[in-house]
DNA sequence: TTTTTTGTTGATTGACGAGTCAATAAACTT
DNA sequence: AAGTTTATTGACTCGTCAATCAACAAAAAA
C-alpha cells in the first residue's frame, strides 16, 4: 500500500482540513484526531508528518497567507491605469477566494494564535508589512506624500472589513465590502487635492 | 467567616479575573483554576456562583460591553456642537479604560467566542447595533441621508483599530486611533459636500 | 436552640485529547 | 535476499480540566 511521496500530498490535506475544521466550529478548540479524519488518516499520521498541533496551525496559517499572496500578485499583474493597483489590492483582498466563511473565521482564529505563539506573529506581521507596502506603492502617485497614512488606515478598514464579516449569517458579499474600501479611498483622495 | 452578600462581589472579583487572564494569555484557553486564583478563592466557588465556565466568560462579556456603553453615554452626555456626538463615541471607543491591551484581547476572544457561542454572538450584535445607531444619530445633522453608510464604515474601522491594536507592542495609543478614525471622518464628510 | 440558608474548599470523578510506541506492510537499495 | 526507508495505524500513556460532592463553618430565621 504505501505509495511513496505521500509526505506533500498529506500536509496539503491536513492543511485544507485544517482550515476547514477551525472555519466550521469558529474557533482553535479543533482535536487533531478531528483534523485527521476529515484528511483521511489518523491522528498518528499526522503527528508523523507535522511534529505537533501547534506546527499544523502554523502550516495552515502560511498555507492561507500564501493563497493570500499569490491572488495580490496575480491582481497587480493585470492592474492598469494610476489606481489601478490600490484597487487590485482591494479586489484580491475580498475575492471569493480568501473572503469566504471558512478562511476569514480562520484569519480571526490565527490573529488570536499570534497572541500567544510569536511564530504565528511574525507571519501576521509579515502580511501586515506587505499589505502596507503594496497599498503605499499604489497609492504613491495618487497621493504622493499621503500615501503611508492612506494605506495606514485603508489596512484597518481591510480588516475591519474582515472582523465583522464573521458576525454576519449569510453568505459573504465581497462586493459590498470593496465598495466600502474604495468609498474610503476616494475621500482620503478627494481631502487631499 | 461566612460575611453574608459575597455574592456580587465573588462575582465581579471572578468577571474581572476572567478578563484580566483572557488578556495575559491572549486566548480563551484560561481555566477556572486559573480565573478562581486570580479572584483570591477556589475553582470550586467559582462553579457555585457561576454554572458553567461558558457562564464566566458570558458575565465578562456583558461587563466589557457595560463598561463601554457607559463610558460612550457619558462622552454623549457631555457632547457639544454639531459633530460633538460622533466625536464622543469615537473618544470613547479608545479612551484608556477601553482601549487597553487586556480588554483588547478580550474583545477578540469574545469575537471568537461569538461565532461558537449564540449567546456570545447576540451580544456582540446588540453592541454592534449600538455603535451603529449612536455614529448614526450624530452623523445625521453633518451628513443627512449619508449617515447610515458613513456610519457603517466608521464602525467597520474602529472594529479594525482595535483589531490592529492587538498586534502591537508597547503601551496602546487612543489618541492615534481617533486620529486615524477622525481623519476618515472628515474625508467622508468633505466628499458629501 | 434547632433549623435553614449562605459561604467555602479539598478531594474526586470522568472525559477528553496530545503525543508516543510497537507492529505491520510495501516499496526501494545493494 | 537481506536490509533500509517510507507509510500507516491501533493501542496506550499521561496530563489536564470542567464539574460535582461531601463536609465544615457561621450567620440568620424559627
């Protein structure tokens, strides 16, 4: 039975179905045995592959943060014209693909994680860092000088954004969330002229 | 030894215990034990005032969010001028009693809390309503039909300032926060003109 | 002064869960 | 063919923790 090369192929499960997991009961309290199972092994496995829970919620939170990454670059790829990559940022941020039920209860979770597990705060400071660098980057020659500011709070807003999509029964509506976003952003840019 | 009427008082020692350890450790992962401890009495004691743990953290929810409505009526009370009233509530949001590190991180954990707990989620929505309806009401005579909108992403923001807040070292900074919240403020208001 | 109510805790129960281990099996190497 | 590496799991250990109980003490009520 044992096929070989089943490592990559088993954290990406255990990574999916960690996710999953954390987005379905809205909270860390999941068992690895819970995680396991809706992989398709058993917790042993796991604990093979991954040394310990608290390195499966790492993997998760890069596996999310990766996915995150990716999307922005693939936008500002394909962005145009002087706002054309401060709303590709925007856009990546509330696309289906990251802003759904499960991944956003995730993101609450690891910013709770980070509390506690420095590991889980670097990675969150490193999102926090790019975020801030793409928006500024964007919004340079829009804003010139102000550009650091703006993208301090459009950053807040994102999150914002994201915290209390949580609350809401329902099915995500990223839509809503980026005319909000780009509502802020277009009178930060108004003020400043 | 017995002095008869602890009741109120165990139980406030315990609700402040229960936030003062959500805080330390970042996380709902306190046990009674722990909370008890705090609170100078036994785990024991504190399941006889209390039913439950859940119980607990619900008490500490409520205090949190009695302590903050009370401070944001106060603000109101002594409101004065046309944009007094918004100016009050984002003062209050991040006056040093609210917007300190513990009661930061227990706002994010009862954020957690909420997407497991209903009860948990029905109060963080009546806050949410309050908020909403307090920025409104203020917002009406500086933006007339805008309100309700400009009123839903300043809430979006301040949730995010917090949220952000946690991340942070050192001591918080409120008066950064409303300036940040204040500068959005007024972008919004200068693009009705 | 007996009884009831309120306060209080050490000890215990019972469940659950992270992590380990021994064992089994199929590949791949030499 | 013998030995090594990789895959896989059931069973087990060990610790933790929420919740309960039995028991004791003191005040208030009867």
């Amino acid at each position: 039975m044992p096929k070989l090369g089943m490592e990559p192929i088993r954290k990406e499960a255990l990574v999916k179905a960690t996710i999953f997991e954390i987005g379905r009961t809205g909270s860390l309290d999941v068992t690895v045995s819970q995680i396991a199972k809706r992989a398709g092994m058993s917790s042993a496995l796991a604990h093979h592959y991954f040394g310990s829970k608290e390195d499966i919620f790492l993997a998760a939170m890069r596996h999310i943060l990766t996915l995150y990454g990716a999307e922005v670059r693939g936008a500002l790829a394909a962005a145009e014209g002087v706002d054309g990559r401060v709303r590709a940022v925007l856009r990546a941020s509330f696309s289906p693909g990251n802003f759904r039920r499960e991944a956003v209860s995730a993101w609450l979770n690891f910013w709770v994680l980070a509390q506690s597990v420095p590991e889980a705060k670097r990675l969150l400071a490193v999102y926090q860092g790019r975020l801030k660098s793409n928006l500024t980057a964007g919004l340079r020659p829009l804003a010139g000088a102000r550009a650091p500011e703006i993208a301090e709070s459009l950053g807040a807003m994102i999150d914002g954004l994201y915290l209390r999509e949580v609350l809401k029964s329902g099915a995500p509506d990223g839509a809503a969330a980026v005319a909000i976003a780009l509502r802020h952003l277009e009178a930060e840019l108004a003020r400043g002229v």
